[in-house]
C-alpha cells in the first residue's frame, strides 16, 4: 500500500458525489449518461480500494511515496492551471460555456507552451465534439452565460 492511495481515493469520491449532485439537477433525459460515467467512476474506484486494503493485509506495509509523486513537482506551472480553472468558471458563469472553453483553452495551451497549431487544433475538435456528442447527441444543456443566456 502507498501513503498516496487513500487520498486520492477520497478525492476521486468527493469529485463523483459532486458530479452526482450536479447530475441530478439536469432534466432526466440528460442524466443517462453522466450517471452512467459517475457509477463507473464509483466503481473503479471501489475496486482500487479494495484492492489498496488487501495489498495492505498480504504485507502490513505502508510505502511512502510522495517523495517519488512529487519529484519534479512545478509549483509555478501547478499553481498557473489551478488559477486557469478558477478564472474558466467565473468566465463560464458569466460568457457561457463555449467563449469560457475557447479562452481557458487557448490560455492554458499557451501557459504550457503548446505549440500555436495544435492549440488550435485541439481548441476547433473540443468545440466540435462537444457540440455534436452534448449539444446535439445527448441534447444535455451547457451554460450559455448570464451575458448570452
């Protein structure tokens, strides 16, 4: 067992009870497949537990291995995509959330020094995909912003 495990365990969990919640305030006909997503989350992450507790029980072995997991951990980079997340939800909230996902993308892309060409290209397949697969495909409704909405 690593010391990392557990935690990353809860916060797997605490991340699929959130989507939970948010999943139920979407029409029924929307949640299919986010609650199909969030089951399978739970699930694996189920497994992985369990088999974190029985690695345990064969060896009563606790490894330390932040040492390892955070060896050549970029604090400012870190810190630079954290701040990103928060500024594309406010963004989200208030400009919708395809011109928020436009921004962050290109925004963090070029934080992280991704070259022009494949930071438009991943910007115009994201766009693409999520139109056609939630917008269309599963009609789920995506924010659209209180300056558009």
């Amino acid at each position: 067992m690593k010391k990392s495990d557990v935690p990353v365990v809860c916060i797997i969990y605490a991340i699929a009870i959130a989507f939970l919640i948010m999943t139920l305030n979407l029409p029924e006909a929307a949640q299919v497949y986010p609650m199909v997503l969030i089951t399978a989350l739970i699930f694996v992450n189920t497994l992985y537990l369990i088999r974190t507790f029985l690695k345990y029980r064969q060896d009563h072995r606790i490894e330390n291995d932040y040492p390892i997991v955070f060896n050549g951990f970029l604090f400012k980079q870190f810190f630079g995509v954290f701040l990103s997340i928060i500024v594309y939800l406010v963004l989200m909230y208030f400009c919708g959330y395809y011109i928020a996902t436009v921004l962050y993308l290109a925004g963090s892309l070029l934080f992280l020094k991704v070259p022009v060409r494949y930071n438009l290209m991943t910007i115009v397949v994201m766009i693409i995909m999520v139109a056609v697969v939630f917008s269309y495909f599963l009609k789920v409704p995506l924010p659209t912003g209180i300056l558009f909405g």
